[in-house]
C-alpha cells in the first residue's frame, strides 16, 4: 500500500472542498484533496456568489475571472422574482435588481455562476498555488489519535489503495457525509421537507427573456411550486419542483413516478406555453434545512454541505461553505506553522456554527414565504435582510477581543459594524499610488494593523508588539506615505478617533480595536495578538523565541 504525509487532508473536491485547498495553499499549506466523483461538477446547480464570497475571491486572485465567466452565462444584476407562469408574467419583485443599492458596502459585487463552470477556476487556482488533487478516489476508513489523522483511500478505477497520514482532516464530503455520520455527529434544525427534483433542459426561451434582466425566477400556480434558473442565451435552464398539485394540500414528493413525460408536464405548468422541451436530465434530492451539532471532533473538522444542509433559498448553501473554509484555513496555518496554539482551532466551531445555523433558518425562512406558505411561519425564524447575512455575520469567540458590552448579536446591518471586534473589516475606498482601492484590498495576508492618521504611537509599537507575539503583521497608516482617504471616512467607518487603530485577522475580521493612542503599548499590542492566537496572557509582556 502506498503511503502519503501530509499536513490536511481534504474528503471531498466539490465547491468547498477545492476552496479549501486553495485557501490552504494561499496560506502556505501544503494539502491533499481527495473527491469521489471523477471530475468537477457536471451540473450547472445554482451559485450565486455573495460578495462576501466574492471578496474572498478577490483576495486569491480570481475575482474578475470569475465574474467574467458568469458575464458570459448569465444576465448581470438579474432580478429574483415571482410568477405564476414565466409566459404570465410578474406577480412578485423579491429583489428588483440583485446588486442594486449595496454598492457602497463591499469592493466586491453579487453575481450568478453555475458550479460546474466555478469548480474548475478554483481547481486551476488550487493547483497553481500547490494543492494536490485527486479524483476517483474513496475514503474507506478514518481513524485519528493524538497526533493525527490515518485515512485509507482507494481509486475507483484502478482499485489501488493508499494510506495517508494527517494532522488534520476536512470533511467537506456534502450533505449526505459519510465522515459526519461515523463521527455521530447529529444534526437539528428542519428535516426533510420535500422531495424535490431539478430538471434540466432545453427550450427556445427567448420570447420570454430577452431583454429582461431576471436571474431566478420563482413558479407559484396550482399544478406546480418552485423556481426558474436560465443562462444565455436562452436555450437551456433548469427548474426545480418542490411541490406540486393542490396548494393547500400539496405533494411534497416530486420525485416518485418520475418519468420523462412527467417532468416536461411539470415544466409545461411553470412555463405556462406549450412549447417544444428536451429534458436533459433530472436529479433528486431532499430539501432540508439542518445543520450541526458541533463542527470539529478531535483533528477532523466538518465544513460545507456536511456541515450546513439548505434549501437554495436565498443562495447561501456554497457560500456559507466558502466562508468556512477562509475561517479554517488560516487558523490551520498558524497552528501548523507553531505561530499559534492548537487551541485557536477551537474558535472555528464557536465562530462559524451559529452563522451556518443562521443560513440554514433563513434560508428555510424563505423557502416557507417563497415556495411553501402552507408549512405556515410558526415554525419558521423571522425574515433577516439578506445583506446582514451575506457580510454582517458576527464571531464570537477567545480570538475575538471585544470592547464594550456585549449585545449577543449574531447578525448586524454591514453599515453599522464601524470596525466592532467579530465583525468583518469595513470596506472604506482609498487612494494609492493613484489608484483606488479598498480596505480589503491592502497588502499584507497575516495580521493588518489600520490606524488613524494621528495613531503614530500606535504605529511605533507594531513591531516589537507583533514581535512579543510571535506573528508578522503589515502596517498602514491612513492618510501618510500615500495611503489617502479622500473622503475622510475611515475612523467614522471603524469606529475610533484618528489617534486609534483597529487589528485585522487574516481572515478580514477585526480581532482587537483601541479607539485611541490612551493605551498605546508594545505590550497591549502584543496582548492582543497573543489572545488572537490562543497563546494566552501570561507571557505577553516578553518576546517569544
């Protein structure tokens, strides 16, 4: 049997899994990623990118491929809204335009990419970057100890098996984890609410689209619930049935009896013309609304699908999953390199479950108001502003270091974040060398110190503080040697006078704010930092080896 070491190990190389990998390998990581499947997806499933996403994107280095790549599928800003038929036209504008009035508050814009044209462009970038990859391969066995992991593979094909050696694990195996299960963990949240299908298929559609700036289309009559996704130019789409017959009463099982004359009435009833169909393939699944109990077990650490099923109400399911892998992987990074405690690992649990559950509610919230009314909304969380989970997510965790008093939040509106500790870093534009760039944009993927203007006691100290902590960090100063703030926004935007400066997690979350210079210090700095990475306090005050 072969025999491979490696620092991750990776179980499964759909969407997740290869963010993972590429953001390990951004880190400096080396890690192997193992998929069942013997290429990246081959159904276009649906994949609007988020802007947090996006901004994750932006900071690998494929953000424009990306969103050129969806300018060539779909329509840009396209719309969400309701219909009882697509040729009836209208009924509900949920979102008129999917990037209109959210500009101000991200670099980075929404768009629409189907999974199997996104996998590829992150394979490649995971690769180029060093991550290994392979596909047709099995994980048969699992056993981890005190220092690692032991996993069994097998290719499907050739029947060779191989016995790799870990430090840590990823399941990112989806929502039918195999990992998860023999780990026993369990999941609460919403079972199985319907059997749903996803037909694919072709059709002269552009008497219906053409020059309309629609991306999703939900299908509300009394043969048949669900939603529209096409793509350019117009001759090909999937619909995706969650119920159907009588609305009071429905059937929530889609999926039984389901031949080809069946599927093209069901399309039939949501197109609401006769026009000629070709059904190229259907899938099955359930939809449900579940998420963990817990997130690590030991050294396996469960992200994506496997962590957090959804319905694709409201289009989180990837992108919770993307947001997963960024938290992890620089946390993996630091601890593997001895720049922080094992410990910090446990903050990815205590950080990322409540926003999966968040998604996971939320997006059941939508599925019930969208699609299913007759589940009634007892049952259901009251209705979050999209923009509140995509980018005003709150940690909350021994990494986070607060200061004031705790609200509890786990959501708040982006535009009122003002550089709070546990929330991501405000997008602020400024000017460099000529150019504009934003907050997010600034050098540096360890630590960021921003700072006001005045904060040059702040500024003084960074390196001995970084250095009593172990860690590098990139420092920038707002307003001196180049970096402009044209419209003088920053401190408004973080919260702190121009004496202050706020610490930024290589993940773009502030960790640490001082609102002024009253406390400027090596030592507060490297308290700070020291906290930030589990290391605890006691040794702040001297420098680390």
């Amino acid at each position: 049997m072969n025999e491979i070491e490696v620092p991750v190990l990776i179980a499964g190389g759909s969407l997740v899994g290869l963010t993972t990998s590429m953001l390990l390998a951004h880190h400096g990581v080396r890690s192997l990623t193992v998929e069942y499947h013997r290429g990246t997806a081959i159904h276009p499933r649906a994949a609007q990118m988020t802007q947090r996403s996006m901004e994750i994107l932006r900071g690998v280095g494929i953000e424009k491929i990306v969103r050129d790549r969806s300018a060539e599928q779909f329509v840009q800003d396209g719309g969400v809204i309701g219909v009882e038929t697509l040729a009836g036209g209208v009924t509900t504008a949920w979102i008129a335009n999917l990037n209109e009035g959210i500009r101000d508050v991200s670099p980075s814009e929404r768009v629409f990419l189907s999974q199997n044209s996104v996998e590829p462009i992150f394979k490649q970038r995971a690769l180029e970057l060093g991550a290994s990859l392979q596909f047709s391969t099995q994980v048969v066995s699992v056993e981890q100890d005190a220092q690692g992991v032991t996993a069994e593979l097998r290719h499907r094909d050739t029947g060779e098996a191989t016995r790799v050696r870990a430090r840590y694990l990823i399941a990112a195996d989806g929502s039918h984890s195999r990992l998860r299960e023999g780990l026993g963990v369990k999941m609460q949240g919403h079972p199985s609410f319907s059997r749903s299908i996803t037909i694919y298929f072709r059709a002269n559609l552009r008497p219906f689209l053409e020059g309309k700036i629609v991306a999703v289309v939900y299908v509300n009559n009394d043969r048949v619930r669900g939603f529209f996704r096409f793509e350019k130019p117009f001759d090909s789409g999937f619909l995706v049935v969650n119920t159907h017959g009588d609305p009071a009463n429905p059937n929530s099982d889609c999926s039984s009896e389901l031949d080809d004359a069946r599927a093209k009435e069901f399309l039939h009833a949501a197109l609401g013309a006769d026009i000629p169909v070709e059904v190229d393939n259907v899938m099955r699944w359930n939809a449900r609304a579940e998420y963990v109990e817990q997130m690590r077990v030991g050294r396996v650490f469960i992200a994506g699908d496997a962590a957090h099923t959804m319905p694709p109400n409201g289009g989180w399911g990837g992108n919770t999953g993307i947001q997963d892998a960024q938290n992890l992987a620089w946390k993996l990074a630091y601890v593997l390199s001895g720049r922080a405690d094992p410990a910090l690992l446990d903050t990815y649990d205590a950080e990322r479950r409540p926003i999966g559950a968040l998604a996971c509610e939320q997006a059941y919230t939508r599925y019930v108001a969208r699609t299913a009314p007759y589940l009634g909304m007892a049952g259901a969380q009251p209705l979050v502003s999209d923009l509140n989970i995509e980018l005003g997510y709150v940690y909350r965790s021994p990494a986070i270091v607060p200061d004031g008093q705790d609200d509890g939040a786990v959501h708040v509106n982006p535009r009122e974040m003002r550089g709070r500790p546990g929330t991501r870093a405000t997008h602020v534009w400024m000017r460099r060398q000529g150019e504009r760039v934003s907050t997010l944009d600034l050098p540096g993927k360890a630590f960021k110190l921003l700072a006001g203007p005045k904060a040059q006691r702040w500024c003084a100290q960074a390196e001995e503080g970084a250095g009593r902590a172990g860690v590098e960090l990139t420092v920038h100063r707002v307003g001196v040697d180049g970096l402009e703030d044209p419209d003088r926004a920053f401190c408004a935007a973080y919260g702190i006078e121009e004496s202050g400066c706020v610490l930024v997690r290589p993940d773009d979350f502030v960790g640490w704010r001082a609102r002024s210079d009253a406390n400027a210090s090596a030592e507060e700095l490297g308290k700070a930092l020291t906290r930030m990475l589990a290391l605890g306090t006691a040794d702040a005050g001297a420098p680390r080896a």
